[in-house]
C-alpha cells in the first residue's frame, strides 16, 4: 500500500505539472550515515542516487521541482559484543524517494528545499572480516528494516544551459529498525545524507 502511495503520488507530481521549463534525467554520489546510538564508531557509507528530475517555474524566481530517485543510504558500524561478537558490519539501504522542493533562483545559482518520502525496495547488513572481506547476516534482511521513511532535503545548485549541478543534504524522521535485532542495531538511528549530483536535460 505504502509503495502503491508513492508511485501515484510520483506520477500525480510529474503529469499534473504543466508548466513545466525543464526536465532530465540526474544522478551523483551519496556520504551518508545513521548515528546510531551507544556504539564504538561509525563510519560515512558511499552510495549512489540516480533518477528524474522535473522542473515547473511558477515565476521568474520561484520553482517547483519534485524529483522521482533510486538511492543507496546506510552506513559502516564499529560494535563490541553485538550481534555475537565485536567487528564492523556494513548497513546497506536502498530506497525509492520523490523530494518536492520549492527553488529560489538567483541568477544561474539556486536554493532548495522541501520534504521528501522514501520507500525501502532492499536492504542487507555485511559483516566486515579484518580482511576487509564481506559475508551477509543472514538474520537481518528488508524485513527488519521500517519500509517507509520521511524527511527534508535541502541544498544549493547551478543551472548551464542543458543541466543542473548540485549539493544536498538529506535527514530523515523515521527511525529505520523495526523491533528486535535491526531495532536494537541501530538504536535511534536515523537515514542521513549527502548528495552530490549531476543532471542533464531531455
């Protein structure tokens, strides 16, 4: 129901626009991470985020741009006696989100922000050998892990003539384990992340 939500609430945004001045297709890079309380160390997880983009002008200053995106969050955890040892175990998210975000222009430059819904289409925790080798916790899968999130987005970008540059941060308001084991790992943690991207028009 919830993945039924945010695909009619993607097409609503993308078809009922129709004052639309660009529109493309935008991808990048993701620095994200959870903050996960009570834990020995955390580290920044490298992802990616790929998808469209859809740009209305409402005045010669102001937009609306809502987004239709695949992105990898999660994050690299230090733990001491959990999960029936001490180690490193990699947090690998991967979420369909639409951010709509209202757009002041300025000159070629831009700031935006709005609020963004996700939908979590995977997820899997790795255990991290001393050898830097990865083998799945079979214990924890998408099932542990709450399937929708929220939050807001916001960043700074440049328009050229065919494309759009941009950084961007996100922050999530949904905590992302359920009860139990996934909950207890990752106590309090919340999605978090940085997003370089690039965007070219059709």
């Amino acid at each position: 129901m919830k993945l039924k939500i945010l695909f009619l609430a993607s097409m609503c945004i993308f078809f009922t626009a129709a004052n639309a001045q660009r529109a493309g297709l935008k991808g990048g890079v993701n620095f994200t991470n959870l903050y996960v309380d009570d834990v020995d160390d955390e580290n920044m997880k490298v992802g990616f985020n790929v998808g469209l983009f859809h740009r209305s002008d409402l005045s010669e200053n102001f937009a609306i741009q809502p987004e239709f995106l695949f992105t990898q969050k999660g994050s690299e955890i230090q733990y001491d006696g959990f999960l029936g040892g001490s180690g490193k175990y990699r947090f690998n998210l991967n979420y369909l989100e639409v951010p709509v975000l209202a757009v002041a222009k300025i000159g070629g430059f831009n700031i935006h922000a709005g609020p963004y819904l996700g939908f979590l289409v995977g997820a899997n925790v790795k255990d991290i050998d001393d050898d830097g080798s990865l083998n799945d916790v079979e214990s924890l899968d998408r099932d542990d892990f709450n399937t929708f999130d929220y939050g807001i987005s916001g960043g700074i970008g440049f328009d050229f003539p065919d494309g759009i540059l941009g950084l961007r941060y996100n922050y999530g308001f949904v905590e992302i384990g359920q009860s139990g084991v996934a909950g207890q790992a990752t106590e309090n943690s919340k999605n978090s992340a940085l997003q370089l991207y690039l965007g070219f028009d059709f």
